[in-house]
C-alpha cells in the first residue's frame, strides 16, 4: 500500500514538474518576443539592458522558472515584473554601471553659445508669424512698455540697453533680427548653412530620396517636398531644394524602367510561375478605397513574387472580363508558350473565369485564395448562425439606449473615465446588423462591460429605470450573465478565425497547407464549441459548405507529393499522408495527375505514385526537409529552408520522370492572393483623377516601382498598419505580459 501511494505521489510530482515546465518555458518564450520587439524599437527602453533566462531544475533537467539578467551588471532578479525591476535596479540608481543621466537625442537642449561667439538671435525672433512674445528682464520682471532684449544685442549691431524701447513695440524685435542677420552676413560672407558635399554625394543623396517617395507610393505627397521645414532640413545637411516637377517626370520613367527590366528578367529565368491576382472581390462601402484596384503579380518556384501591373476596375466587373485580363497577362508574359503559366490564384470568379480558364487549358491549376475563403466563412457566420444574430440585435438594444440617453451616457462616461482611462461612444451600425461594424459594436461592449455593470449601481439610471420600460429591459440585459456569455462566444469564434486569416495572409501558404489548414480550423471550432457549450451541427456545417466551395484537387494532390507533409511510420519509413485523405480526395489526386501529363504518360504516372506511396522518401532527405527552426521575432518555429520540397525532386527524386514533373510544378503554387497594398490617399487621388491618361500614367509606374520594391523585401504591410502598430506598442507589450502572467497564475 505504501509502494503504490509513492508511485501516485511520484506520478503527481512528475505531472507537476511538466506543468511548470510547460508555463516556465511558455513565459519565457513570451519574454523572448517583447524583448525582440523592444530592440528594434516597439517596446520600453529598459528592454536593451535586462535578457529573459530560463532556469532548470537540476534533477529532472525540465525548465522550472524565468529569471531577467542585467546585461550591465550580470545581477539575476524575478521575472515577474520587468517594468518594476526596471525602475528599482536601473533608475534607482541601484546598478553601477546604468548611466541614468543619459538622454536621448531629441531631449538635450541645445548648448548655450559662448560669449567669444558672433551674436545670434533665437530662431523665435526671426520668424515673422506676428505671435505675442513676452520678454524679460534678467531680474524677472517686466516694467511698463518697455522691451528688453536678450544680452547677446548687446555684444552684436547694439549697446546693451536693458530697457530699450523700440517705437513699434514688440512687433519689431522681428525686424531687429533681421537687420542684426543682415549684418553678420556681410561681416561673414563666406559662412555656410550646412555642411559641403560633393556633386557625387548630391546626386545620391537625391536618389535615395526619391526612391523613399516612390516606395512610399503615396504615403509621402510630392507636394510634401516643398514644405519650407522640409526644405530647412535639406538646407541644413547641405543639400539643395527640390522640386515635385523633378520626381514626376524623366526621374521616375527612369526608375519604372529599371525596376521593369529587373522584373522581367526574373521571370525569363524562371522555367514557370503562377499568376496571382487580387482586388477583383468588392469589399463594400467605406472598408478600402483600394476596393477597385486589382493587382497582378507572379510567383516564381524559388519563392519570390514580383509585380506585373495594377488594373482599375469597379464592382460591376463581369467574370468574361476578369477571364480576358487574365490571359492577356498570361499571354504578356509568355507569349506562345502558355504551359509555362501553371495556373492562376485569384479572389474571385472561381466558379467562372478561373475554371474556364482551366478547362481550357488542361496544365493550369486555378485557385482560389484562402485568405478570401476565411473572411467569407466569417460573413457565412454572421448571417446564418443565429446566435450571431441575436447577440447583435442585444447589443445594438443596449448601445442605442446608452448612446441615446444623455443621463445614462454621462454616468458611462464616468465609469469610463474611471476604469480605463478614456471615455467613447459605443459603435453603432448604420446599416442593420452590417457584420463589420456589428462586430466593432460587439467589441466596443465586450470591452465596456465593467462600465456597463457601474451604470446601473448609479443614480441617474434607477431614476430613469423607474419611469423607462426600455431601461429596466437593458438593465436586465446588463445583470444577465447568459448574454454575456453568449457575446464572448460570438465575439470569440469571430476572432478564430479572422486571428486564422491574417495569419494566412502574414505567411501566404502553398497549395499543400491547404487541407491541414482547415483541419486546424475544424479542430478549433469543435473546442470552441465544447468551451462555450454550444451544439456543433449548425457550425460544422457551415464549416464544411465554405470548405466545399474553396476546395481544389490540387489540395490533396500537392498534399501527398510535397516532401514537408510525408509521415513516418513504424518501420521509419516517411510516406506520403494518404491515410489522412477522404476516398473521393484519393480519387482527385489520381485524377489530377492524369490530367497535368501527356496522355501516353498518364498510366506511368500512376505507377510512379504507387512507388511513391510505397517507399516513400530517404528518412535524412525527409528529415533535411522538415528541419525547423525558431523565429526569433514572432517565436514560431519555421521550415529552415522552404525550397526544399521542390528542390529534392529536381535533384534527388530523379527516377520519378512524370510524377516529378507534376510535383515541381505544383507544390510551389501559392494558395493567396494577398500582395501588394496600395496605399489609400493614393488611391483617393486616382478616383479624382481617373479619366486622366496622363495621370494614371505616372500612378501605374508609381504603384509598380512601389509594389516592386516591397515584393522584392517581402513586406505585405502598410505604412498604416506599422504606424498602428507603433502607436499601439506599449499597450501589446503590455497585453503580451499580461498573458504570459494569467497562464503563471493559473497553474
């Protein structure tokens, strides 16, 4: 009896030690992503000087607790809170080696010039904005009208007078400064604003400068480069003004040429590539201006994509159109020789040009984009879930009510102000229970609710619930935790899977990640129904109807070939995952293969797949393959080297003639369309200015040298989107810390 207690209290001790590694290394992890972020310049400062370290249990060898490391001193302390820790060993004063007096650039002063100096004026007396200045004597005070000027007058064009009075009182201390400017410059003719830089440097200072405007395309205004700070600033670090003129014409056909050319000399290397094109899907009133510009670009084998051109286009643009501008791109490209476009990813026209195109040409694999499929599985939700429904009609009861009433809107303020610092209007929608601002309403709620609970302990609301019908309704609403649990279930699907979808468009998987993407997906709604106890036919159903709609038997074909998915089985074999696929996907990969050879190598095709669902790949080769590492921005583990599902075929899976030549072609295919965004003030200026030839013209070069450049850097972002992000910084290192320290607690 006493052997078998030990071995359960041995077996609790070790599950113990698992959980604790499991939040120690969870936290530390956390840590790692805050710091990364904090180094490159979206995080606190004390970030540079304190490292996360993960300590081990000496026994079991598994990770017990995080600690933080003072990089200047090598002191250990708590990680429980950074910013604390922070305060007490850095600021304090407690490490010897913190400089606390160190600033940064932007907060020193200037220094004070030396009396030996030329005089000078302060830049406030020379401007002529005729603003009030108030000066003042060295004692302090002021006496009646006069003026005292600074004690440098009095070394420079003036006798130090300390109550001189100037006849047209303050207004001419302006005038003063620009008479003593006017002498010191004939006393020094030969002094320089800024510093001498020569020709060469010039001319690529202005290059640089002028590709920054172009790749902002339009975040930047051309008519910005004669604002007078700015060119201050250019007269200050010794470079001359420049003219908006000089950047819209022989400049940037120049640079449009150069990056074309570049472009096209890729694509000739490359022996096929996929079309990708997005903006054909109409996202509806006031959510993009980029709503009808439609993007083409190509996606080569080794992984990069480059731009071809954009196409302005409104939301009535038929399917037969979208089909022509489709092929005269393919055809652009390649002229004659078709087949080397192996298809084509799109967010529309599936069912129509895409698949016209497709049965026209029986090599092309024509997708449609994932990213596109998740957002619509998201409407799917709000229009056909019911429990979407009424928790929005709740919530719109509720925000009317607050918004509307102007006792019970003062009292939410209150509380507002009280509990989180600020106070805001709920979001309410325009158009009846229209999903994206229902789901803004949602949240506004959701993150209101310790407010919304205050409110009704308040007076002003149990005066207006004793007359209002309608104010003790929503009061019951409020007090209901039913609803509340009902908008954090809506409010959570809805984030699963728009969390899922930017993921999709931040990494643009292949064609092969299809069918594990959405079994993830399945696998998360089953949780998420079983979290908030809700039935899951409704749900999976509408799962599967989206799924049906986006699914292409390339999924399942480039699933079984790509190297990346092979499993291991119980002889060490690595074999492709035939068993994770449905009988009628078998089916579409043996009919899809088929159909992308010649038909007197279809049967050796075949056969070749029966070989490869035999014997499978070299465990070494599979293993190189499926090598990962951890990013260490985001903390993720990434495939090391992603070019290696193609490249073992091309070079190690020889003997598989056929087969290997639709293995090549497909498993690179893209499964998005996400690219490049346009920015929106461009895009405002177009709309304004769209039947001019001369100005889409100069818009088409700007966006390709813009579209160009971020393609070729890989960054899928908008300078809106990094600007958020910088704004919001503190609050999401906050929110990262916070996380990690609820998973601590609840352990």
């Amino acid at each position: 009896m006493a052997a078998s207690n030990a071995g359960a209290a041995s077996v609790d001790s070790a599950s113990a030690d698992e959980a604790t590694a499991k939040t120690a290394q969870k936290r530390y992890e956390g840590l790692l992503v805050v710091r990364n972020k904090a180094v490159k310049g979206k995080g606190a400062w004390y970030w540079t000087h304190l490292e996360p370290l993960l300590v081990h249990n000496t026994e079991t060898g598994l990770p017990k607790a995080v600690k933080l490391r003072c990089s200047l001193c090598d002191a250990v302390f708590s990680a429980s809170n950074p910013s604390r820790t922070a305060s007490e060993h850095l600021k304090r004063g407690t490490c010897p080696n913190f400089n606390s007096n160190a600033k940064p650039i932007s907060s020193v002063s200037p220094v004070a010039v030396p009396s030996s100096s030329p005089p000078s004026l302060a830049p406030s007396f020379v401007q002529h904005n005729h603003r009030k200045r108030t000066t003042t004597s060295p004692s302090g005070s002021g006496s009646g009208s006069g003026y005292h000027l600074p004690s440098r007058f009095g070394s420079g064009l003036l006798p130090h007078q300390p109550h001189l009075m100037l006849s047209g009182g303050k207004e001419d201390l302006g005038a003063l400064a620009m008479l003593e400017d006017s002498v010191k410059k004939l006393k020094s003719p030969k002094t320089s604003p800024g510093p001498a830089l020569s020709k060469a440097q010039i001319d690529s200072a202005i290059e640089f400068l002028g590709d920054w405007v172009y790749e902002s395309c339009g975040s930047v205004s051309f008519a910005s480069l004669e604002h007078p700070k700015f060119r201050a600033f250019l007269a200050q670090v010794g470079l001359p003004a420049v003219l908006p003129r000089e950047f819209t014409g022989a400049r940037l056909d120049a640079r449009f040429e150069e990056a074309k050319v570049e472009s096209e000399a890729r694509i000739r290397d490359a022996m096929f590539f996929q079309i990708a094109s997005d903006g054909w899907k109409w996202k509806g009133k006031g959510e993009s201006y980029d709503s009808g510009l439609v993007n083409l670009s190509v996606n080569l084998p080794n992984g990069t994509s480059l731009y071809r051109r954009a196409l302005f286009v409104t939301a009535s643009a038929p399917s037969n159109y979208a089909e022509e501008v489709l092929w005269e791109t393919v055809t652009g490209i390649c002229g004659n020789l078709v087949q080397q476009c192996v298809g084509i990813v799109a967010d529309r026209f599936k069912g129509k040009a895409l698949k016209n195109l497709e049965n026209q040409n029986h090599w092309m694999v024509n997708l449609t984009c994932q990213y596109q499929g998740f957002n619509s599985l998201v409407k799917d939700f709000a229009k056909e879930l019911p429990l979407f429904r009424t928790v929005a009609q709740n919530c719109l009861k509720l925000a009317n009510f607050v918004n509307y009433r102007s006792q019970v809107r003062n009292s939410f303020h209150k509380y507002q102000l009280q509990e989180y610092g600020h106070t805001w209007l709920l979001r309410v929608p325009l158009h009846e229970l229209e999903f994206g601002p229902a789901y803004a309403m949602m949240e506004d709620t959701l993150s209101s609710v310790r407010a919304l609970q205050l409110v009704l302990l308040d007076e002003p609301f149990k005066m207006v619930a004793i007359e209002d019908q309608s104010a003790r309704e929503v009061g019951d609403m409020i007090r209901d935790v039913g609803f509340w649990n009902d908008l954090e279930a809506v409010h959570g699907l809805v984030k699963l899977v728009k969390d899922m979808a930017q993921e999709i468009e931040a990494e643009r998987p292949l064609v092969g990640h299809c069918l594990p993407l959405w079994d993830e997906l399945r696998a998360k709604v089953k949780d998420w129904c079983s979290k908030f106890h809700i039935a899951e036919g409704v749900v999976e159903k509408l799962v599967e109807r989206r799924f049906k709609k986006n699914y292409h038997p390339a999924w399942a074909a480039a699933y079984i070939l790509d190297p990346l998915y092979l499993v291991r089985d119980t002889s060490g074999k690595y074999l492709p995952p035939f068993k994770y696929l449905t009988p009628e996907q078998e089916k579409d990969v043996d009919r899809l293969i088929t159909r992308l050879v010649a038909r007197d190598e279809a049967h050796i095709a075949l056969m070749e797949l029966m070989k490869w669902r035999t014997e499978g790949l070299d465990p070494v080769y599979a293993q190189a393959v499926q090598m990962k590492e951890r990013d260490p921005v985001t903390g993720k583990m990434r495939i090391v080297n992603p070019q290696s599902s193609r490249l073992v075929w091309e070079t190690y899976l020889t003997e598989f003639k056929s087969l290997g030549k639709v293995a090549v072609r497909l498993i690179f295919l893209h499964a998005t369309s996400c690219g490049f965004k346009c920015n929106w003030s461009l895009w405002r200026w177009v709309c304004a200015h769209g039947h001019s030839r001369t100005a889409l013209d100069k818009v088409q070069k700007l966006i390709f040298i813009a579209a160009h450049s971020k393609l070729e850097r890989r960054d899928f972002s908008t300078d809106q989107d990094k600007d958020a992000e910088l704004f919001t910084s503190a609050n999401g290192e906050d929110d990262v810390l916070n996380e990690v320290l609820v998973d601590t607690s609840s352990v």
